[in-house]
C-alpha cells in the first residue's frame, strides 16, 4: 500500500499557519480543530512543522505558558517528509525510527497532505481486516476432498 491510497481515504484538508503566527494562535487553532500538528508555511513551500511535542516543549519552557513569540521559534524546521509512492510500511520504519508522529507528504515542492500515525495504524488495521476476511472466505470455499479407492 502506497502514501498516496491512504491520503485519498483520508481527503485533503490540511492546517497550515505562517512562522509568524504567534504560538498562542497556532495552539487555539490546534484546540479548536482537534488537531495534534499544524504544517508550517512560508511563500507557498513547507518550512516547517508544528506538533502537541513542540506545544509541550515551550510550555516546559515557559512555566506553564505558551508565551508570545511566533510559531518560527517553536515548529521543527526539518521534519521528516515521505512521497505519495512511498510504501506503508516504509512510512512505519520512518515513523517508529524516528519517533514522528506527523509526517507531511510532499510531491516535489507541493504539499499533498500529512500523514499522522493514526492514518498509519488504521490503514495498517483495515488491510490486515480485508485479508483476514478474504482468508475466511477463501477456508469456507475450500473444495472438499475426494477419497480414493
């Protein structure tokens, strides 16, 4: 299975923020859509990713507030980035690897989508559920045996 079949089931709404937004917008943004990452744009090229990791890290930071400098300050400006014919169990390796749980998936400099390690475990469970349903079917077919004599 291919990045590209997930992203069609999933669909296309992407959340992108500036590196200027301030981060207490980003973070009212990531509540309000109940999203855990925001893909950060700047002249229509990714430059950047803003995840709960990077929400978190600054609360530590700042005693408990998320303070008032921008997403730029935050977002991790060098996210792992996989391709629409990357194989699934590729983007697994990556994302275990790694510790992503956000990957955006980018077709030269054009960014089609992200792909969340939910996205990842649940393409994982409805292939392993169609196999398991095309093998009960393939067993309860199974032609019976003629006896010889």
């Amino acid at each position: 299975m291919k990045v590209s079949e997930i992203l069609k089931v999933k669909g296309n709404i992407l959340f992108t923020v500036t590196p200027d937004t301030p981060i207490a917008d980003a973070v009212d943004a990531m509540a309000e859509k109940d999203i855990g990452s925001l893909v950060v744009m700047e002249f229509g090229e990714l430059v950047g990713m803003l995840t709960f990791r990077e929400v978190l890290k600054t609360l530590q930071d700042n005693k408990g507030s998320v303070g008032t400098s921008s997403v730029r300050k935050h977002m991790d400006d060098h996210p792992i980035t996989v391709t629409p014919d990357t194989d699934l169990n590729e983007v697994r390796r990556i994302m275990l690897e790694k510790h992503a749980r956000y990957v955006p998936v980018m077709e030269a400099k054009t960014l089609l989508g992200v792909m969340s390690f939910y996205d990842v475990a649940k393409a994982v469970l409805d292939a392993q559920g169609f196999e398991n349903k095309m093998l009960k079917a393939y067993i309860r077919d199974w032609p019976a045996e003629e006896e010889n004599s």
